[in-house]
C-alpha cells in the first residue's frame, strides 16, 4: 500500500500570502496517477488538481501543482479569503486502489 | 448541471446493516466509473468502493471487504453501497464520487449522507 504523507498538518498564512503544501509517497508514484482536492467544512471534497499539475474545471490560475516521483506540491500564489480549508492529495494505485493523504489545514493566521 | 445526490444513512445498531442510494443526473451515468468515499467525524476521507461503468470490475478496501457490496442500476441512474455487519468505526459520511472520464481522479461528489453506527 502506498502511504501518502502530507505537511505541515496545519498552515496559518494571512489573505495575499503564499502556500506551499507538500504531499510525500511512501513509493514511486505516476503523476498521472496524483490528485488534490479542497475541502471546506461541511462541504464535500472539490477537485482541484488532476494529473498532477492539470487544473480541474473552473480553478483558478492561483492554484498550481507539480512534482514528480514520491514529492508533490501544491501552491497557491496569494491565498483568498475562499481558500482557507483543507487539502488533501490523492493516488491511484493498486489494493488499495485509491489513497489520500491525511490533509493539510491552510487557516488564517 | 451534473448531480450526485446520496441517500439512505441513518443511524443503525451495531451488527445491522443499511443500504445507501446515491441519484445521478446531469450526465450519461452509464459512461462513468464510481466511487464510494466516507469520512468520520473529524477525520480524512478514505476510499470504500469502486464499479466500473458496465459493473463488470469491482474493488473495496481491506475495511469494508466481506461486509459491503457496491452495485449500480444503469437504467435507473443510480449507484448503491449494501453495508452489513456494520461496526462502530464505520460511522462516517459517505460520499459518492464519479471518475473522470478516462482518469483517476474524482471530478464530482455528492454532498454525501451520515451513518451513524450505535447501541
């Protein structure tokens, strides 16, 4: 089973600044195979990243991904009052078929 | 518009069982991979269950293997989780999710429904 490693667990960063989140596989992961997803409470999950660095419908610029092999990232450039919530990242693989990460929580500092 | 609508939690007794129902529209249902994903209380979300479009390919987690079955009704529109042999730590919100047509990723869940497992 591939362990997917989020950090930090919590971010706090004011509206304008920039956040990095990092998302560590215990093993080689397919790009094509890692997704994040933005959760806000009492929401469900929304899609934001496929393919690694792929943005999903209607996200905006702000929102990047990258990475390769066992480390991705997701940045977003100048955070907006609407994206302070949780991330978590997602891969595809074999038994079980799909992982999350244990989710990153950007709050306001 | 696509739409995902889950129904069916509740709260059962240890050892019961429930089925959950998730509606589709706004999409060709029967072109679409689904999932089932929960959530507890305050925690992350965790992969449950996977059918493939037609039904013939399906997989759960090591968690849910032996007492879940997922199903869907192409005709009807509609996917299903029969959950037996329901334990405490399957309370959780219980979300169905569709594939990206083609990917791996999930592009659109519903708003998902609580089951609640106590005596």
């Amino acid at each position: 089973e591939i362990v997917l490693t989020q950090s930090p667990g919590t971010l706090s960063l004011s509206p304008g600044e920039r956040a990095t989140l990092s998302c560590r596989a215990s093993q080689s992961v397919s790009s094509t195979y890692l997704a994040w997803y933005q959760q806000k409470p009492g929401q469900a999950p929304r899609l934001l990243m496929f393919g690694a660095s792929s943005r999903a419908t209607g996200i905006p610029d702000r929102f990047s991904g990258s990475g390769s092999g066992t480390d991705f990232t997701l940045t977003i450039t100048r955070l907006e009052p609407e994206d302070f919530a949780v991330y978590y990242c997602q891969q595809f693989g074999s038994s079980p078929l799909w992982t999350f990460g244990q989710g990153t929580k950007v709050e306001i500092k | 518009e696509v739409q995902l609508v889950e129904s069916g939690g509740g709260l059962v007794q240890p050892g019961g069982s429930l089925r959950l129902s998730c509606a589709a529209s706004g999409f060709t249902f029967s072109y679409y991979s689904m999932n089932w994903v929960r959530q507890a209380p305050g925690k992350g979300l965790e992969w449950v269950s996977f059918i493939t479009s037609g039904g013939s390919s399906i997989d759960y987690a090591d968690s849910v293997k032996g007492r879940f079955t997922i199903s869907r009704d192409n005709a009807k529109n509609s996917l299903y989780l029969q959950m037996n042999s329901l334990r405490d730590e399957d309370t959780a919100v219980y979300y169905c999710a569709r594939v990206v047509y083609g990917g791996y990723a999930f592009d659109y869940w519903g708003q998902g429904t609580l089951v609640t497992v106590s005596s």
